[in-house]
C-alpha cells in the first residue's frame, strides 16, 4: 500500500514514498537487501565520524534471537509487529572514543543512520517502523547491552502487507491521510520562534525580486 506524501515543495520521490505502515508480509526480506539497509547506515554523517550507531537484528527464522527482540516491545506493538519478518533494535554508543568524553550528538547521529536506512529501504520495496515503545530496562538485560550504550528505537522490517491483516484498532489509523506541519510552524529566521517568511520569500522570486 502506497501513501505518498503530498509535499508544499518539490522534493525526492523517495521521500515522498517513505512512511511507516504497520502492515506486513511475512515474505522474509533478503540477505542482500538487509546488508544493503546497513550499508547506507554505514555511510550517515555523524559528529567526529564517531559512528555511533549499533544495530541487534533478528530475522523470524533466528526463533530465539527474534522472540528475544519481540518480548522487549510494549503489547500494542507487538500486536503487530510479530507479523515483520525483519526486527532491529538502534543503539547508540554515548561516549566518544576519541577522548571517552560524552557524546551529546550519539542520538542525533543514530537517528541519521536510520534515516539513511529507511531511504534505502523505501528504494528497495520494503517499509520500516521505528517504535519507541519498549522496554529499555529488558532490553538492555536480554540483549546484553553495555551500560556506556543506549538503546533508541526498535524497528520493523519488511515488504509492505494489506492493511486488512492488522488487528481493527490498527486500520484507521493506517488508512488516515499523512500529515505534517508546515514548514513555517519550525523554521525560524535568525532567533528561535521568528517565522521565516516561506510565502513571501517564493512570491518575491516568482516576480523575479
């Protein structure tokens, strides 16, 4: 199911295409698709080129691995999500290694690295789901993650299914139009809260100002 994004300005068809349904097949997704979806979080920007990014990845036919991924979600995600073929747990390594110093940026980056993924995966067919609802605590004890490591999301991977596989509570929400600010709402011009006259600014060089 495709729902592109109705933008105000041109940009990428990738973007467009990028989004997050709930709805999977349980066609399993390819080893060289996987390796490609890690290959452009390999090449995100990140502060230091630290790289902070760490991924846990379990496919349905690694059962143990998987289940151990699947138990760390809230029950409203695992609703659906027990149907991805593909679960990934983002982790970001909060000190720097260049001098043991925090790494403020360590999310900001991981998060990079997962746009990078989603893009790609959009490229390839598939579809991911980034959730922030699981339990960090179990989590960090059942996947073994060091305490100087922060795990940031799990994410859903797959080839996009029918809507009608999903529990009801899902449909309607898998079905409603995308939405988004505005881009005048959250980009500011100079100081923080001073709109930038988006409006103004393209009619002035449609009149050739």
């Amino acid at each position: 199911m495709e729902k592109p994004a109705e933008t105000t300005y041109e940009i990428s068809d990738l973007i467009k295409r990028r989004w997050s349904p709930r709805a999977f097949t349980q066609v399993p997704v390819a080893a060289g698709q996987l390796h490609s979806i890690f290959e452009a979080a390999r090449w995100a920007a990140s502060s230091f080129n630290e790289q902070p990014w760490r991924f846990v990845v379990a496919t349905q036919q690694e059962e143990n691995t998987y289940q151990a991924l699947l138990a760390c979600l809230h029950e409203s995600n695992r609703e659906w999500a027990e149907r991805a073929p593909v679960l990934i747990l983002s982790v970001a390594k909060l000190n720097f290694d260049r001098n043991g110093k925090p790494n403020r940026h360590a999310h900001h980056d991981v998060g990079q690295a997962f746009a990078n993924m989603a893009i790609e995966a959009t490229h390839l067919g598939l579809a991911m789901h980034p959730m922030g609802g699981f339990d960090v605590d179990k989590a960090r004890e059942g996947l073994a993650i060091p305490d100087d490591y922060d795990p940031v999301a799990m994410i859903a991977v797959g080839h996009p299914g029918d809507f009608d596989s999903l529990p009801d509570a899902f449909k309607t929400d898998e079905l409603a139009p995308r939405t988004r600010n505005a881009s005048k709402d959250f980009v500011y011009s100079g100081k923080f809260g001073e709109p930038m006259p988006f409006e103004s600014r393209v009619k002035r060089a449609l009149m050739g100002d």
